[in-house]
C-alpha cells in the first residue's frame, strides 16, 4: 500500500512539473488540438528614390529568416532545383500525392492577399490579407505567436523579431466584410513563444472565420528586400 502511494504522489510529481515547463499555463480541461502556421511575406521597398542606404547585403535582395532563432516551416521553404546533363533527354515525370488535413475541420487559414508591400520608415495596414476558421465541440480559444520564437532566442529576424524586441508586425481582428479602423486595436503579434496570446474565442458548437488586419512598421534603417513571417495558430478546447 505504502509504495502504491509513493508512485502516485511520484506521477503527479511528473505531471505538475511537465505543466509547469510546457510554456503555457493550462487547466485540466485545456487542451490543444490543432496548430496551424500562417506565412506572410513582406517587401520592404524604399521610402523615396535615393533614400535608402542599404545596411546588410543577401543575394537577390531577398533575406530569409536566421535558422538559429526562427525555424521555417518546411512548407514554405525555398523549394529545391535539381539540375540536368545537357545530355538528357525529354521531362521526368514527378507525381505528388497530397493528403487532406483532418484537423483542418477544426482551424485552417483562408488566404486573401498574404503579399505585403511596406515602404520603409512608415506603417501601413492591410485589411484582411488573411482569414481564420475555427470550431469545436466544446468551447475553445484561438491563440497566436510568431512561429519558433522564445524568451532565449536572439534578437530574431524582421518583422516578427524576438523577445524583448517589440515586433514590427501587428494584428487586429474584425469580423469578415467589416472595415478596421486603422491603429485603433492593433496588438503587436506576440514573439516570445507560448502561450501567446488570445487572437478570439468560440463557444462550444461555434463555427466562425474572423478576418486578421495586419499593420507592419518599417523602420527607415529596414533594407530593401523580402522579408517571411510566420505565425503560428493554436486551437485550445476549454
């Protein structure tokens, strides 16, 4: 009897120790079900002819978030170009088989416009470039943070950045054929990772898809270039 005991108070030992570093604080009747990542590409042009000073260089003007801080979806990798001998002949044949997303019943991205232009040194809106769909049986929370950021990584990569730099990108959400007021409920997407922060909520049985408004600031310093974000969208039954 004694060491039934002392296993029990040992597994719920583990248990409060595993809800304490998962980097979100959860009840026993929270859970996730689904995430989902939403990329955005942003092109940082300049603010007027001969204003811009370039500050870093990257082949092609184009800057792709740094490996170390900010881990890209392998879906929105580059894709890879494998060459040919000049000797080969004719096309090969390459056959893709996609498979549906089960919980994509649940939560799943509605692209509009995901293609962002920002001149630097200013902040501009862009109502609804994206939408979210969310339901569940129960009642539920949609929340959000900048994709592979944290509270230990380095400064991070523009417009996204890294905890405790700000991010230069900010969300508002109204609900669909609404017109958002501009810099009036705008919150800067979160970038220390979980748990984020509350995008909306559903009650249980609800289905709903709220538009995302998205105002980027670029600094004047910004290079000329493109520029990926990512958010990450998490479904949680309460």
């Amino acid at each position: 009897m004694r060491r039934t005991k002392l296993l029990g108070l040992a597994a719920l030992g583990f248990i409060a120790c595993a809800v304490a570093f998962s980097g979100k604080t959860v009840s026993a009747l929270e859970t996730v079900i689904t995430s989902k990542e939403v990329p955005l590409t942003i092109i940082v042009v300049a603010a007027s002819p001969g204003a811009y000073v370039p500050s870093r260089k990257f082949p092609g003007g184009v800057q792709v978030a740094d490996i170390s801080s900010y881990d890209v979806p392998m879906g929105i990798r580059q894709p890879v170009v494998i060459g040919q001998s000049s000797g080969q002949q004719g096309h090969a044949v390459v056959t893709f088989k996609t498979k549906p997303d089960p919980t994509a019943t649940y939560l799943h991205e509605v692209p509009i416009n995901t293609t962002l232009t920002a001149p630097q040194g200013a902040t501009t809106y862009f109502p609804c470039p994206y939408e979210m769909y969310a339901y569940y049986t129960t009642t539920y929370n949609v929340t959000d943070w900048g994709y592979g950021t944290s509270t230990t990584a380095t400064t991070g990569t523009f417009p996204v950045l890294n905890y405790p730099t700000n991010s230069d990108i900010a969300w508002d959400v109204t609900a669909v054929g609404a017109t958002p007021a501009p810099g009036a409920h705008y919150t800067l997407y979160s970038n220390s990772g979980a748990p984020g922060q509350t995008a909306f909520s559903g009650t249980a049985g609800e289905k709903q898809t709220q538009c995302l408004n998205v105002a980027v600031t670029v600094p004047l310093s910004q290079a000329v270039g493109t520029y990926t974000a990512v958010i990450q969208y998490n479904l949680y039954s309460t």
